[in-house]
C-alpha cells in the first residue's frame, strides 16, 4: 500500500480511496504536520476540505483545478483555506492513482500593501485607528513596533496587537505603535501556478522596505536624542519576512554590528525555527526583550509544530545570546523549553503515528493524533 516518497511514504489517503471506485489518491507521510497545521476535521471546513480531497479519485485534473506552466501532470486545487497539490500517474513503475505532493495555504485576497501604518487609540472605542504611515522610518513617538503573523486583514493584525500586547503608558493611559503589514498570502508562494488571483504583491520588495525602516529608523532615533530602544514584537510567521529582510541587506552595511543598535526584538510564537534570525540580529548589534523567544498560549498549530521540533536548537540559540548581551538568558532558555513542553509531547505522538502499521491511511494515523488538535 505505501510507495516511497522524498519525505515520506506516499500511503492511500482513507479507505473511501483505495480505488474500489474512481482513481486511488495517495498522500506523502511527511505532510502530516502540514495537514495538522491546516486543517482540522473536526470543524465544518475541516470536514468539507476532506470530503474534497476523497473525490480527486474521480475528478483529479478537471476544470476546477489549476495546472503549472511547467508540467501538464501537475495540478492544484483551492479547497476552503488550502491548496491541495497532486500529480495523476497514468502508468509506469509508480502505481497508477493520484499523489497529493503538498499542502498550503490558500491565497488571500487581502488588498493591503506590505508597509509602514500607524496605529494609535481610537477616542471612544476599544479598537485602534490604522492609518499608513507616509515616512520611510517610525516616528520617534512610538516605543514599540511590530510585524504581525497570519491574519484576515490588517484590521485583524492590528487591533489583536494593540488589546493584546501593548502595554500602557507609565501613567496607565493607552498608547500606540507603528506595524510593519505582513500580508497573510506572503505566506504562500505561488511560484508558476495558474490562478484565478493575480499576484500583486512581491515579498522581495516588502523585505527591502524593512530594511529600509530598520536603518532610517535607527538614524531619526538618534537625531531625535532617542536613547530607548524601540521594541519590535515579530509574530508567527512575521519572522520569515523579517529573515527576508535581513538577508536582503546591502553588502556594505551587513556587517556593521552597529547597525540595528537602536532596536530591541522579541520573537513571539515563531511559525519557523529562528534560531539564524536571533543570531543575525546579535551580529548587527540589537538588544533582545528578556525573554527573546516567547512561547504563548494562542500559538497557532504552524507555531506548535515548529516549536515543538525546533524547541532544543531555539532554547540553545537563547541561551548562546548571553555570551555577546552581556546578559543571563540561561533562564529564558528553560522558560522556553517550559512552555513548549506540552506541544513537543503532542507533536512527538503524531511524529510516531508514521510509523503505524501498514494498514493504516493516512486519514486513521491524523486521528491517532488528535490530541494536535487540543491547541
């Protein structure tokens, strides 16, 4: 029943697909955490998304589904909130059916640009006023700024921000902060695919932007006699454009261990392992929040996963900031590993459900794991 795969074993994907009726549709095993991360069965959409992938054994590369430019056995279909990519097999050394390769999120149709706004307490009301900020650097009034993770709008992103993790002043009145957007479809690159949606945004160009802000930021701070630094929160997956960011920066400032001097970061619920992100930064002379590396109680399952796979090398990366921070982060480190214990022992056991027996489809070995799901 399993045919070998790169990161994987590609098994039949549930008993409904063993090709009794229609094609036989096979799965990678190595998709299981993405699958986890995206899509819950227990939900409406979760069970609707299933549904879907059970009939590609019968309408696998039809007009609902979009081909790549490059291969004409190359497909994919938007289902609900994810992408679903297959390849049909005709015949040949390879059993005959459909291979799910990848899973990924659906492209969003959010219209606002990567970019600078300023959110500041809206008189009256419990939600900020967004508006775009017109300057290449965040003015010298804000103590803190941020790069969000996944959300439905910059609304969302920035109203969960200010309720959730902006402080208040001293004198307990609220106060604002600067976001640097992070689209939600940044998350999913398209590459050659044929869509419905343009793809009007450019990653590469929102990196080079915040680059940009770093080091006009930094140089308004110091003109302004700024000495505290300004607090950068990076949430989710906010960390892999911030490590977009960094190695788009110009050959002849990349290694200036001033630069950066005049920010401090914390990595809130990382959706990739930042453990190159937190050395970067130390290179180019930021400063860290106490606890650099914050696991909370709202991560995400992409967060989940990632932390709890990458949770020894991210506290060991904490812990290696003592030795340039003049600082004590072993105690961060194993506040860290503390609060992704749970997610690590739930992630380990839908690890080992890979390796059931054979008889197995994939559908049964993501419900041996469905403590996942508890997140």
């Amino acid at each position: 029943m399993r045919q070998g795969g790169q990161q994987g074993e590609f098994i039949i994907f549930s008993k409904e697909t063993q090709g009794k009726s229609g094609r036989k549709v096979f799965i990678n095993t190595g998709l299981i955490p993405v699958f986890m991360t995206l899509i819950n069965p227990d939900t409406f959409d979760g069970t609707a998304i299933t549904k879907q992938i059970v009939a590609l054994k019968g309408i696998a590369g039809g007009l609902q589904s979009c081909s790549n430019l490059k291969s004409a056995f190359e497909h994919m279909i938007l289902i609900k909130h994810v992408q679903i990519f297959y390849k049909i097999i005709q015949d040949g050394p390879v059993k005959a059916g459909v291979y799910i390769t990848n899973i990924r999120p659906a492209y969003s149709r959010d219209t606002n640009q990567a970019g600078l706004y300023n959110v500041n307490p809206l008189s009256g009301s419990s939600h900020a006023s967004i508006t775009h900020c017109p300057n290449s650097y965040i003015d010298s009034k804000y103590n803190f700024a941020a790069i969000n993770g996944a959300s439905e709008g910059i609304e969302e992103a920035a109203n969960n921000i200010y309720k959730t993790n902006i402080p208040k002043t001293d004198y307990g009145d609220k106060q604002g902060f600067s976001l640097f957007y992070n689209p939600t479809h940044f998350v999913n690159d398209l590459g050659v695919w044929i869509t419905p949606a343009l793809k009007t945004h450019d990653p590469e160009s929102a990196a080079k932007k915040l680059v940009e802000v770093f080091i006009d930021t930094s140089k308004h701070r110091r003109i302004m006699g700024k000495s505290k630094k300004l607090s950068w929160l990076i949430f989710g997956n906010g960390v892999k454009l911030l490590e977009m960011a960094l190695n788009s920066i110009p050959a002849g400032l990349s290694e200036r261990k001033d630069l950066l001097e005049q920010h401090k970061f914390q990595i809130v619920d990382p959706s990739t392992d930042p453990g190159l992100v937190l050395r970067r930064l130390n290179k180019l002379g930021a400063q860290f929040d106490d606890q650099p590396v914050l696991a909370t109680s709202k991560m995400s399952r992409a967060s989940a996963i990632n932390m709890a796979i990458s949770r020894n090398n991210i506290s060991g990366e904490i812990k290696e900031l003592s030795k340039s921070q003049n600082k004590d982060y072993s105690g961060a480190a194993l506040s860290f590993l503390n609060g992704t214990h749970d997610a690590s022992k739930t992630f380990s056991k839908a690890h080992n459900s890979m390796h059931l027996p054979r008889h197995y489809t994939f559908e049964e070995i993501v419900k041996q794991a469905k403590g996942m799901y508890k997140w």
